[in-house]
C-alpha cells in the first residue's frame, strides 16, 4: 500500500490525479483531522496529532510507503520514528523538518498563512461555491502554473478546513514536536523545491550530518507544491514511482 498524505490547508483531493496503484501498489489518500471530509478537532491541531492519524491509518490496513508533501512529509518522517514496523519507505516533497525551531520559523511565511485564513473564513461564511472558489484562484498570478485539478482541490480544501488548523501554523505550535535527531531507519527520499523551498540548502546540509543516508533530490525552478505544477507533475510521478519500487 502507498499512502499519501496531503499539506497543511489542503486535503486528500489534491491526489485525485493519481492513478489506483503505483508501481503495483495500492494508493490511499486519507484526509487529516480538521481537513476535508475528516472531523474537527479544536486544540489538537499539532504535528502529533497528525502523525496519530497517520499510525491509525497504518494499524488499520497494513505496513505502507508513505508520501507526504509539506505537513504530511513532515508527519510521515514522524511516524517513520515511532513506527518503523508499519513503515516501508518515506518520501517527502518539499517538508519543513525544520519548522518547529526558532530558526525554521523564519522561512514560514506567516501571512500567506493569514490571508489562507482570512480566505477560507471568508469563503466559508458567504457559502462560495467550490467553483467560484476555484475561478477566483485561477485568476491569480502565475495560477497557469498549476494544473486545473490542482487548482480544483484548493478550493475544495479551504472551503472544507477547520480555520483553527492555521491558528498553529501561525502562532508556531503545529511543528514544535517535531524530533530531527532521532534516528530514521527506514529508507527515505526528500524531493525538495528549487524556488522558495520549505526544506532549504542549509536544511539539507543539516539532514546530512544527522542522517546520511537520506536522499536529497532538488528539483531546479519547481515550488513548494511540486506535485501541483505543471512542469515538475511528471517528475514527481517519476520519483514517487521508482521509490515505491525499490523500498
């Protein structure tokens, strides 16, 4: 089984893309807590509670390679840790491992997360439907970077988020849990933007001195969403398959 697991604000929508199986595995996209279709949970909105619905996941339908992009690499890295039985293999896309330090809050953009807010409380309170909300963002700048689908599911996502989950992205509680010391001992792959990245160069030189054996792959000119682009879609799928693969 492949398990992916989508970013903060956003939901299991944003794999609709995604074919049945991946290299022959079974795909599965559940929608973290306050996110989607899942239930709210106010005040447990941190990086435990997430990795709480990942292990949850996995107890229930067997070990799996995890994928996660942002919030979800981070959470799989986390159950990597505390549950290396239940899994094979982690590959994360563009994670801000380095997130819950003083440090790493400095490249969390505090007020994109604000206007994420004020956005999806707006939506939410007038009843925006999801294909208003969708034509709105496609009349943004630099939107016909992302694909139609990408661009579908963040409506979706916002107009079904709990806006407390961004409360603890922007006061800085989501990430604080998160351990970059102790050991992984699973096979792992980190697939790290080129523009604006959440796992930065000087992240990637932080991982290699504590574990090694992680592999960082940097994919020039691709942002933080590198599943979403229309350029780097392919790419991505590549990766992702050839590491189902061989995990």
């Amino acid at each position: 089984m492949v398990v992916f697991l989508h970013g903060v604000a956003g939901s299991r929508e944003t794999y609709s893309w995604l074919p049945e199986s991946v290299a022959g595995h079974r795909v599965t996209r559940p929608d973290f807590r306050g996110h989607g279709a899942a239930a709210r949970t106010p005040g447990a909105y941190r990086i435990s509670d997430y990795v709480a619905d990942v292990i949850e996941v996995l107890r229930a339908e067997g070990p799996a390679v995890l994928i996660g992009h942002s919030l979800g690499g981070v959470a799989a890295w986390t159950a990597a840790q505390l549950a290396p039985e239940l899994v094979r293999g982690a590959f994360l896309e563009d994670p801000p491992l380095y997130g819950g330090e003083p440090e790493g809050r400095a490249n969390i953009s505090v007020p994109h997360f604000q206007d994420l807010l004020s956005r999806a409380q707006g939506w939410q309170a007038a009843g925006v439907t999801e294909a208003a909300a969708a034509a709105e963002l496609a009349a943004e700048p630099d939107a016909d970077a992302q694909t139609a689908d990408a661009l579908a599911a963040r409506a979706y996502s916002l107009l079904h988020l709990d806006p407390e989950v961004l409360g603890a992205v922007i006061d800085g509680s989501l990430l604080e849990e998160t351990d970059v010391v102790a050991p992984v001992d699973v096979p792992v792959c980190v697939l790290a933007a080129g523009s604006e990245p959440a796992f930065c160069e000087l992240n990637e030189e932080r991982l290699a001195s504590t574990h090694p054996r992680v592999q960082v792959v940097r994919v020039a000119g691709a942002g933080h969403s590198i599943h979403d682009e229309r350029a780097f879609r392919d790419e991505y799928f590549s990766r992702v398959e050839a590491f189902v693969a061989s995990a």
